[in-house]
C-alpha cells in the first residue's frame, strides 16, 4: 500500500464504502502521554545513574511496550537490576500518576470519537498500554458510552508489533479486518496494524515523526486533518 502524506494531489484514502469499524491506538494518538512517559522514565534512570536522552527514547522506546523498554534499556545502559524489575518500577510510576489523573487527551480526539460513533462506526481502542490508562480516559473524559471495545497489554501475550492485539479485538467485536481501519501514531503500532491485514492510518507525532511509516494506507498531520479529509460530506 502506498505512503501519500498531507501535502499530496492524489491520496489513496484509507475509509471505504466496507468500512464499519475504526480501531484507535491510545497513547500518543488519543492520548498526549509520550512526554509523561519520557519523564517517567528520566525519573527512573536517574536512580541507576543514567540520563535518558530524548533522542533515544524517540528512537528505541517511543511506541513500545513497556516491558520491552526495559530489556532494551538494561542491555544499552547495562543496568544492574533484571528488566522485569525495572518493567515493574515503570508501571508502578504509570500507575501512581493515573490515580491522580488521566492522560490529556489529544487534540480533536474526544470530538473524533464523538463524531465517528455518531456516524455509525464502531469505535475500539487497541493499545500496547495498559488498561488502568484506557479506562481513566474513558471515564475521565466520558468516552466509555462510545466505545465498543477495549484490548490492551494485559489482554495478549505478544503485544505490538505483533498483530494479536488487533486479531482479538475483530474477533472480540465479530469484524473481518476489510471492515476495520487502524489509527496509529507509531512503525510499531503501524507493523501490528498490518500484521492483522488492516488498512492503516498513520498521525505521527514530533516523537515517532522519524519512523518508517512508508507501509501505511495515508499519513495525515493530526486527527482533525484526517476527519476533514476523508469524513468531508
């Protein structure tokens, strides 16, 4: 499939006439919390005399679930403490902030989702995040009437990239993936998308803005762009 970036003459849309069902990523496509997450993590690295660039966490950990995060950091920064400990610190930390608050949402999300379920679509949240998150989002910002669907870290063994994620939530929600868009920020999350046979739409952020989303079925700036392109009457 090919890339068509915003500034394209011609794009290949990503919603067709079979399109029933719209599958969005959480964290940094609904959600604004690679930042938290990056501070989190500095926090954390700083008890193991290690000071996290921006550049790496853009590179080797944005999109990623956490439990990969803390593999990748142990063998780079050869930390001394098992990564299923350090996996565990990073959660509690997650944890103690969503007791406080939810992430804040992207721009435009909550009138996307409003909007789409309104239109009729089914709307699903599939994210390599955990589920705390997703459910402080959706009661926070009184989403959960509108969402049909939920499939998150917990839910799977193998979680982004690989596609199992998105298979449970079309088996959850009794769809085929012709019928199912993804929205995604990240290569991950894209590469599990496509894994499972979706089309996918890609809104990169200043964090995943360097991937190789060049497999995706259309690129847009952000949310409301994507809306007003292909949901225009």
């Amino acid at each position: 499939m090919a890339l068509h970036s915003v500034s394209s003459s011609t794009r290949q849309l990503a919603i067709g006439d079979k399109t029933t069902t719209l599958l969005f990523d959480h964290d940094g496509t609904l959600i604004d919390s690679e930042t938290v997450h990056f501070d989190l993590w500095k926090d954390i690295l700083l008890e193991y005399d290690v000071e996290l660039s921006a550049d790496f966490y853009c590179e080797v950990m944005a999109g990623i679930p956490v439990k990969q995060n803390a593999v990748d950091l142990v063998e780079h920064f050869n930390i001394d403490i098992a990564p299923s400990q350090l996996a565990q610190q990073k959660h509690k930390s997650i944890s103690d902030y969503l007791d406080k608050q939810a992430f804040p949402l992207m721009p435009f999300a909550k009138e996307t989702i409003i909007q789409r379920a309104s239109d009729g679509y089914t709307i699903g949240i599939v994210t390599g995040g955990s589920k705390k998150s997703v459910e402080k989002t959706l009661s926070q910002y009184e989403l959960s009437d509108y969402i049909s669907c939920v499939v998150a870290v917990e839910d799977v063994e193998h979680s982004k990239p690989a596609p199992d994620c998105y298979a449970l939530a079309m088996d959850k929600l009794g769809k085929m993936p012709s019928e199912c868009v993804a929205i995604e920020d990240t290569q991950t999350g894209m590469t599990a998308a496509l894994a499972a046979n979706l089309a996918c739409v890609v809104i990169p952020t200043d964090l995943s803005k360097h991937h190789d989303l060049s497999g995706a079925t259309a690129r847009y700036t952000s949310l409301k762009d994507w809306v007003d392109c292909e949901f225009a009457p």
